[in-house]
C-alpha cells in the first residue's frame, strides 16, 4: 500500500478531535512551505511545537517507507 492509500485509510478512519489535530498539523505544513517561511529557516521551536501532537515514531515511518520503496 502506497503512503498515500494509507494516508487516506487512516484519516477515513479517524474521529473529530483527530481530524483536528491533523487539519492543525497541515497548517503548520502550509505555513512552512509558504514564500516568506521559505526566506528563513525554520526555529527549533516551531520544530518543537509541530512535532508535540504526533503520538507516533517519525523515524519507525521514515524506516517503513524507505522499505516499502525496495
């Protein structure tokens, strides 16, 4: 399953206080990617406060991805 597909399973499976959590998560993304954010590198901090809500291992998903590519 592409991370998309799985992407798209797990939001269809997820209820309103998820979906908020996740809707903030792609805000911050948003304000990143923006021209202006792109002008200056983005502070620990902010770092710091988009990856406070993520229950889950980043790493254990950067490692299943890079798996699933073999």
């Amino acid at each position: 399953m592409k991370v998309k597909e799985k992407i798209i399973d797990s939001i269809s499976k997820m209820d309103e206080k998820e979906l908020n959590v996740l809707y903030g998560q792609i805000r911050i993304l948003e304000l990143i990617k923006s021209p202006k954010s792109l002008q200056k590198a983005v502070s620990i901090e902010r770092i710091r406060e988009m990856t406070s809500t993520s229950k889950s291992s980043w790493a254990d998903a950067v490692m299943e991805d890079r798996e699933e590519r073999l």
